[in-house]
C-alpha cells in the first residue's frame, strides 16, 4: 500500500540512522582498573621518593654528626698540643674520605675562636666555613654555597666546635640512583599485579559477556530455544535469568503468533480458484507471500457470471493474522454473491463496500481491481477501489495504463466508483498486480515502480502467459536482492480469446 512504501523509505533513509559509535565493555572495565592502579602505584611511587629523598637526607645528616662527635672527642684530646696537630688529624681523617661514597667531604674546628678546615681536597674556604655555620639554623642542616647545597653535622663540646659537610648535590645523585631502582622494582610489582587483574577481569566479565553477546546475536537470528548458562556473579547471573525468562516467554509467544499465522495462510490459500477450466481466456496467476505473514492479504478470483462473461479480481486486504485472512473469506463470499446480480462494476464495488462495512471494523480495508471480460461484446470493463493500476498489452504492441481509480473499500461513507470499458482485439492481453510488485524495495532503498513494470511487461509481452508472470517475479526478486519481501505478491496475466 502508498503508506508502506513511505514507512520503507523512511527506514532507508540514511539520515534517520543513528550511527553510534560503541567500544566494548571490558575494554573499558580493564582501561578504568589499569588506570585506578596505575594512579595508585603513581602516587606510591611519589610519595615513597619523597620519603626515600628525606629518609637518605635525615640520615646523611645523622651519619655526619655522628663523625663530628667522634671527631670532637679526638680533637678535645689534641688541642692541647697544638692547631697544627689538630689541622693534621683533620687532614687525615678528610682526605680517608673516598669522593664516591663521600661527595664533596669536608671537615671544619672551631677551636675558641681559631677556624681550621681541612685542606685535603683543596675545599677550604672562608665561603664554605660560613655556610657550615648557617646549616645551625636550618633544622635539616641544609645550607648553600655558591648555588649548591650542603648536608652539616655539628657537635660542640665546650669551645670546641665540630663541621663534617657533603655535597647534597652529590647525595641526591646518590638517592636518585638509589629511589630509581625502588621505582623500577615498584613499576615491575605493579605491572605483575596489572597482568593477574587482567586477567581475572577477562575471566570473570569479559569471558560471560562474550558469551551472552554469542547467545543474544543467535537469539535474534532465530535460534528461539537459546539459553544463558549460569554465572557465578550476581550481577551477570540476574541478567542471565531476566533474559531467559524473556527468551521463554518470547518463544512461547512467537510460537502462538506462527500458529495463528499459518491458519491464516491456510485460509488465504483456500481462496485461490482453480483456474484450470476457465474457458475464453488463457490465464496465469503467481501468488508469492510476504517473507513474514502480517499486515497485507492479497487473493484473486475468476468467476463466471451469468451473461457467461468473466469477471477478474485482484485484491488486497489490510489487516492481521486470521481477521484479516476472515476478512479476504468475507470479501471474496460478498464479491461472489454481488456478482451474481449486478453486471456494472461500479456498482457491484458499491454494494460490496456497504456489506464490508457493517460487519468489519473501522480499522479494517481493502483494494481491488475487477475486470469483467465480456467475449460477446468483445469489451472489457474495468473499475478500480485503490488498487494498483492494470495494463492492456494490445495485439499491436501498445501497451495502455488502465487508469481508473476509485477509493479505498471501507474508508469513506459515501464512496463512488466509475466503470470503464475497452474494445480488445484477438491477441490482447490483460495484466493485473497488486502493489507487492511496483512497492518492492531494493537494497539501496529504491522502489521497482511502475516504470520498471512497464518495461518487464514490454520485454517479455509475447511470451505465454505463465512464463510472462514468472518472469515479472523473478525480476522483482532479484530487485529486491538479500532484503526482505515485505508484502504479499500477485500477478495475474490474461490473454483474451
């Protein structure tokens, strides 16, 4: 019918599909786990050099004072015997100082008011002794000295003072080393602990979910009777059940719906006459059903009237499941018994139209095509109620649109109708369809048409009639390619003896 051709372009229309883009779920539950532990072993690793980097300097700081106060003890014993004693011990003791553990050593007494500083390493100066003194004020004994900074341990025992100094430049080359190999073996924990969650996750949602996605993707393939095994989280198992109740209570009901369909096949198919005795005319009809039997029932019918004319019909009922095939029955009964009385087709569609609308719902209606082919008068007359357009293919090639149109049966109250009639010649044939054919869709979203009809009827106008009608079907077939066949097909090819 016009309004499913709508609704099928309207799904084909590229701008109404909303292109989502997806990423998959355990990707992103691994991409969140490995991003919290990596944040975490971050701020592990920060956190553990800052306490390294205070821990090394607190006991760089605590060893030098350590050295003063050993020092001082020696150098109380000495002074009595002389600055030069004492400034030897200290040389002594700076220079036993080896560069590599010790950076930057240094050694300074404050001997009342006499300064001396080791000369060992050439590092006295008046600069460094005073900085050594400013490290009295810094409670981490940190001072500078010509932009680096030094580490102080002090001891004092009556006027004698004690400096042992290193670089912390140097000390924190030491440190960094030190901190860089706890960063590595921190980095490769993590990493093993990465890997095991990896895992774990994989096991415990990534391997459940892929299979429920398996399960799910054969579901709507078909596969009615799938099930969702049991899973050991509750989360995952509570989706498992709602989705198996839902596939049962799904199955069960498809199964109610294919058995109501398939009755209404049934009933669709006792309507089709047999055609195989039908004097004065070589007919062919080909009926091919919808892929899935729903909303369109189309029958035909050939019934010999009284004055020995033959009326020809092609109808499409709009409806569902076994109503609308009752409803095919009920118009096939009512065409038949209006036949039977009234010759003018015009009229036998209005009293077929008031009987179909007292007894059927308002949301029930059809279209139809008669054609009455009377062979005494050489005359064919033909009304429409909505349905597709007929065609004559006349003897001589011409192939004439039989135009005549009329409302929908069912939806107007006062409806009118108008009977046509054409002379035919020995040869002439007559083709009717229903819009299953012209309302096909391609793959592409394109109908067939009518222009395309009318191109297959002319290519193919001398062949039998039922090698003509097949070969209609076949082109409208491969038109249609993979896609569904979303209406009911007919096509009845007559020639007129």
């Amino acid at each position: 019918m016009p309004h499913i051709l709508q609704v099928i372009k309207k799904m084909n229309d590229p701008q109404n599909k909303t292109q989502v883009k997806r990423r998959a779920l355990i990707r992103r539950v691994v991409l969140a786990a490995n991003l919290s532990l990596a944040c975490i072993l971050g701020f592990f690793i920060i956190w553990n050099s800052y306490v390294e980097w205070h821990t090394h300097i607190a006991e760089k700081k605590n060893a030098l004072e350590n050295e003063s106060r050993i020092l001082i003890r020696s150098v109380v014993s000495l002074k009595h015997q002389g600055r030069d004693v004492v400034e030897n011990f200290i040389n002594s003791a700076c220079g036993a100082m080896q560069e590599s553990t010790s950076p930057g050593h240094h050694i300074a007494v404050l001997l009342d008011d006499d300064v001396i500083q080791a000369k060992a390493h050439h590092r006295a100066s008046p600069e460094l002794f005073a900085a050594m003194q400013n490290a009295i004020h810094n409670p981490k004994g940190i001072a500078s000295i010509e932009q680096r900074d030094i580490v102080v341990g002090i001891s004092n025992i009556d006027n004698v003072t004690v400096y042992v100094s290193e670089y912390l430049s140097d000390i924190r080359q030491i440190i960094i080393t030190q901190v860089t190999r706890s960063i590595v073996s921190i980095i490769l924990v993590g990493l093993t602990i990465a890997i095991v969650l990896n895992i774990i996750l994989h096991r415990m949602i990534a391997l459940p979910l892929n299979a429920m996605v398996d399960i799910v993707r054969q579901f709507a393939y078909g596969r009615r009777d799938c099930r969702m095994p049991d899973v050991n989280t509750n989360e995952l198992g509570a989706l498992a059940d709602e989705f198996n109740h839902m596939a049962a209570v799904i199955e069960t009901a498809e199964k109610d719906r294919n058995a109501r369909l398939e009755k209404a096949r049934q009933i669709q198919q006792n309507l089709f006459p047999d055609i195989s005795s039908v004097k004065d005319v070589e007919i062919a009809c080909l009926f091919y059903p919808a892929s899935e039997a729903g909303a369109d029932y189309d029958y035909y019918d050939v019934i010999r009237l009284k004055d020995n004319s033959i009326l020809l019909c092609v109808v499409d009922v709009i409806g569902y499941d076994v109503p609308a095939a009752m409803s095919a029955a009920m118009l096939k009964a009512l065409i038949k018994e209006a036949a039977e009385e009234e010759n003018d087709l015009s009229k036998l569609i209005s009293q077929v139209h008031v009987a179909f609308s007292e007894v059927m719902p308002e949301s029930d209606y059809a279209t139809m095509f008669l054609a009455r082919w009377s062979v005494s008068e050489r005359l064919l007359y033909y009304a429409n109620a909505g349905q597709e357009l007929g065609y004559l293919v006349k003897s001589n090639a011409h192939i004439e649109q039989l135009n005549v149109s009329g409302p929908i049966l069912g939806l107007e109250s006062s409806p009118h109708w108008t009977q046509q009639s054409v002379n035919i010649d020995e040869g002439d044939r007559l083709i009717l369809l229903t819009d299953g054919v012209t309302e096909t869709v391609s793959p592409q979203g394109e109908p067939f048409g009518r222009e395309r009809t009318k191109q297959i009827i002319e290519k193919y106008r001398q062949q039998p009639v039922e090698e003509f009608a097949e070969h209609l079907i076949n082109y409208v077939t491969r038109f249609r390619g993979s896609g569904p066949q979303l209406d009911d097909i007919t096509v009845m090819a007559v020639d007129l003896l």
